[in-house]
C-alpha cells in the first residue's frame, strides 16, 4: 500500500501545534477562555460557530470581542473559544505580521487553516487541510468552556491537562501515515469545500464571495464545481448546510431558529423551508423522528 508524504502545509500545521504544546509544558502558554454568555445569539458584525474552536496566533494579534468579555491574543497565545459563544476579530499588527491558526471540526475529523489580513483589514482564511480521523478530540474543548466549575486550586491544571490531550491528539491524527490517494480533480474545488465547510454559519456565505476569496471569478468555479459534483455550488452549500443542520438538530440544548443561524440562515422560516425542500420534513418532525423531542 503506497503511503502519501506529509505536504509541506501540513509540516508547518505540525510544526505549530509543536510549538504550542512545548510553550504549554514549559508553562509559557497563556490561555484564554471566553465566557459562555448569549450562546447562539446573532450580534451586529459578530459571528458564532456550532462546534468549538481553537485559535493560536502565530504572528501579529487578534482583538476579540464576545458578550461581556474583550481581549487581545498575542503571538503565542491561544484561545478557546465555546460552542456558540458570538465573537468579532479584528487583525493585528506587531512585531511579526498578523497570523492565526484555526482548529475546527468537522463531520469526519477536523480543519486546521491559517488566517492573514487582507488590505481592508479584514481576516481570510487560506491553506486549509482536512484531517480526516474518528476521535472525538473537540470533547477536550467543550469540557475547557466549563472550567469555571473546577475549584479555582485545580482549575489551571486542569485546563493544561485538557489543552494536551487536545493538542497530542491532534498532532498524533495529522502525522498519521495515510494511504495515497488520488489527487482530487480539481485543486480548486478542493479548496472552495473547505473554505465553505468552515463558514457555514457566515449568512453572508454566497458563491460571488467564495470565488473572490479563491481568486477566480464565479462562472469559472461555477464550471469546474459542476464538473466534479454534477451541481452548482449554489446547490452544494445548500446540501452541506443541511447536513450541518441534521447534525446539530440532535443536540436538545438547541433550539429550531438556533440551529438554523448556526447554519447561516438568517430567518427562520427561511431555514425550515429549506430543510423541508432537501429532507422531505420540517426540522421539527426531523428531530422527532430522530431523537423522539421536540
């Protein structure tokens, strides 16, 4: 069985968790932990993600505005941030130009992508590589939101202890040697599923703005997307915000119009006739069905 190289992304990715991990064990990590206040609540200019994210700067740093909470994450450092918890980022020069590694789930494993500052000061994602893999490492950071019920004697053990196991894993999962596989079709198509699966809850998601992100224009992705999958990716990002919402729909603490905002579904009704249109139900019958709530 032939086995595929590491690519020199993922030696950098491995190469940063490396870092991290070692500033952790020498106990130079300085960790933040947003509160979990208004989870899952649309903010003016902030956004929110269903699943928990790790975030470590490499370069520059972010301001961070959530509800009842702002800081800064400088070079080195890392953040935590909850499911659900609304934020708002803003890119920061200092001494090394700005740079954020983000760890984000996914269906089957996980995404790790870089950030940078484009000339509007806003933040683009890039360099994405998807770690396939079957272990639930994002436990490790839904049980980091809830440090605040560990006694305060114990509390910043246990956030090293959590933050390890993370990271270990993660390392252990993205330098696993992997069967070759064949190159995809398109690179370009590659990428544009990786850039939509990580802003699905972006309402603002459209294929105008993910062709600009790529550097082509929409009717040149449009071809190559129709292509590989057969659709328009008008279609796809619909279907994958469906699959997002079949997901999530099984997690009682959420309600109908939450799920669909996590989605990127700004109204409601919007979301429920959508899930109807590609389920053949409502969400609400779907979660009956599925989890017997509803």
């Amino acid at each position: 069985m032939a086995v595929s190289p590491p690519s020199s992304a993922q030696a950098e990715f491995s190469r940063d968790l490396q870092r991290t991990l070692q500033r952790l064990r020498d106990g130079r990590l300085k960790v933040h932990i947003p509160r979990q206040q208004d989870l899952h609540r649309r903010r003016p200019d902030a956004h929110f993600h269903p699943n928990p994210e790790l975030f470590i700067q490499t370069g520059g740093a972010t301001g961070f505005v959530c509800p009842g909470d702002e800081f800064r994450l400088g070079t080195g450092d890392v953040c935590i941030m909850p499911r659900g918890v609304p934020h708002a980022e803003t890119p920061l020069d200092g001494r090394s130009p700005y740079g954020v590694l983000v760890c984000m789930h996914a269906r089957d494993g996980y995404y790790l992508h870089r950030g940078k500052a484009d000339p509007a000061r806003r933040i683009r994602g890039y360099g994405t590589s998807h770690v396939q893999t079957a272990r639930t490492l994002f436990r490790y950071l839904d049980d980091l939101a809830d440090h605040n019920a560990i006694p305060r004697e114990n509390r910043r053990a246990y956030v090293n202890a959590l933050l390890e196991a993370f990271l270990v894993t993660a390392l252990a999962e993205l330098e696993k040697p992997r069967a070759a596989a064949a190159p995809p079709a398109s690179p370009l198509v590659r990428e544009a599923e990786h850039f939509v699966r990580t802003h699905l809850a972006d309402p603002k998601l459209s294929v105008a703005g993910l062709a600009r992100a790529l550097g082509c224009s929409p009717d040149h992705l449009a071809r190559r997307f129709h292509q590989e999958h057969g659709i328009g990716p008008s279609i796809w990002i619909a279907r994958e915000r469906i699959h997002l919402a079949r997901d999530l729909l099984a997690d009682p603490r959420l309600n109908i119009a939450e799920v669909g905002w996590a989605c990127g579904f700004n109204e409601p009704s919007y979301f429920i006739r959508v899930f109807r249109r590609h389920a053949g139900v409502t969400p609400r019958a779907h979660r009956l069905q599925s989890t017997g709530r509803g």
